[in-house]
C-alpha cells in the first residue's frame, strides 16, 4: 500500500493506492492548517493499523510544507517521502523543458498520469492558483506549455489592486448585473478564453489530441471551456504512482531513510 501525495501551492491532495487502485483522502489548504491536527485526522483515521508500505510526493511548494511532513512521517512511520523530480524522460515521455529539472514537478506528474491512460497527443490543463498548459506529441515528446493566473488568484488581485471587494464566489456569465458576479464572469472567461485559445494553437502544433484537465478548478473549467475534454482529478497523484512505480526497493529505502 503507497501513500501518494500532492503538494500545491495552496492545497494539499493525498490518496491511498492498493490492489484496488487509487482512493483520494480529503483534500485541504495546508497553508491554514495545523499539520500534525490535520493529517491525524486525514492519514491516520483513513489508515486505522495499517502502515503505509511508502510515500511517495510532488511538491510545488519549496521548503514551505515538506520539512515538516518529512518529521511527521518519520515520527509516525519512520520514514520520510520520497519526492518525485522532474525528468528529461520518463517512459517514453520527453521533457520539453530547456532545463528539464526546471519544469515544475507536478506538471511532470499530470504529463505522466495523463500518457499513462491516453494514447495519442495531448494538451494537459491543471489548474488551481495557477493554471498550466502543456502539449505533447503522439510520439510522447513534450512540446511546452503556458502559464497563466488561476480564475481565484485573479479574482484576489482584482480585489487587491482595485476599490472592487475580492468575491470569491459569484455567477459566471458573460454579462452581469453586479459587482461579485462582473468579477467572476470577466475571470473565468478570461481563463477558458484562453485555454480555448491555447487548445486551437496546440492542434495546429501537433494535430488531433485529447485535452485532459486537472486541479481544483478544473470544475469550471469543464463547464465552459469549447474543446472536447476528460476531466480526471487524480492526474498529478497517477503520475506520481506511475513513478513510484517504476522504482527499486533499493531506490526507495534510501530515499526515504530518516535522519538519525
């Protein structure tokens, strides 16, 4: 049994995998949270006796959150996670990347998830704080991507840099009648328009695809945007198995081996 684990920006998303599959946990903003609060909560009530065989994470976050996991889980289960990095390849997969350790790991891990279940192009859209866009060729090299505000961080700098209220929540329409639902149309059809935008130059690129679409707000996503999609939550957490996977028991004692 693994533990797999996504670190954002703003939110972390865990999922325990067995011989059943993939089964997510609660998900939560861990910038707000008590680490040892929430994940007594969230790991070891899902777990009960069991103990996880590994732990496996993409993190986006730095230093912000990882320390600290790393102490808890040698505390609890004496062991750390073991982090995936970016790679030039991976199964047949190419990085696009100039530097490929740059790219970030959990685009890496949506790239994974997404050949691991699709055959053919693609254009895979995660997108929570910020949102990303990344085309790859059938033959699995990685072409680029994009980068562009999530629709809530836009909502926020609205709501930062003009005399407008930040209105997290609000009616998307194309036209409104007031303030929180003009905020929350202009955002998010700013973001699909986009997207759409992205998706017709990722055609032109690499011909016929399938667009895969991930993250927290991959929800409004899948309710505007025109191109033909596959909304699949646990993208960055399939990809983050596929590398777990393909690991040696050697591999992952050393990785996870806590400090004395």
């Amino acid at each position: 049994m693994r533990l797999l684990v996504d670190i954002g920006n703003s939110r972390m998303k865990s999922a325990i995998e067995d011989a059943s599959g993939i089964h997510p946990l609660e998900t939560f903003a861990w910038r707000d949270s008590f680490l040892d609060d929430v994940l007594g909560r969230v790991w070891l009530e899902a777990l009960g006796n069991h103990h996880p065989d590994s732990i496996h994470v993409s993190n986006v976050a730095g230093d912000g959150l990882l320390p600290n996991l790393d102490a808890w889980s040698c505390r609890q289960w004496q062991m750390k996670p073991v982090s995936v990095r970016a790679q030039p390849a991976f199964a047949g997969l190419v990085n696009g990347y100039d530097d490929p350790a740059t790219f970030g790991v959990d685009r890496w891990a949506a790239l994974i998830g997404a050949r691991c279940l699709h055959d053919g192009a693609l254009c895979v859209i995660d997108s929570g704080t910020a949102t990303t866009v990344d085309v790859v060729r059938a033959d699995g090299r990685h072409i680029g991507g994009a980068i562009l505000p999530g629709i809530y961080t836009m909502r926020r700098s609205l709501g930062k840099y003009t005399a407008a209220l930040f209105a997290a929540d609000g009616d998307i329409s194309p036209f409104s009648r007031n303030t929180a639902s003009g905020i929350a149309g202009g955002t998010g059809y700013a973001s699909v328009g986009a997207i759409d935008r992205l998706v017709e130059e990722a055609i032109g690129a690499v011909g016929p695809l399938t667009t895969v679409v991930t993250g927290g707000e991959s929800g409004i996503l899948e309710s505007l945007l025109r191109a033909p999609l596959v909304r699949d939550p646990l993208l960055v957490l399939r990809g983050v198995s596929a590398v777990a996977g393909s690991l040696s028991g050697e591999e992952r004692t050393r990785d996870a081996r806590c400090p004395d």
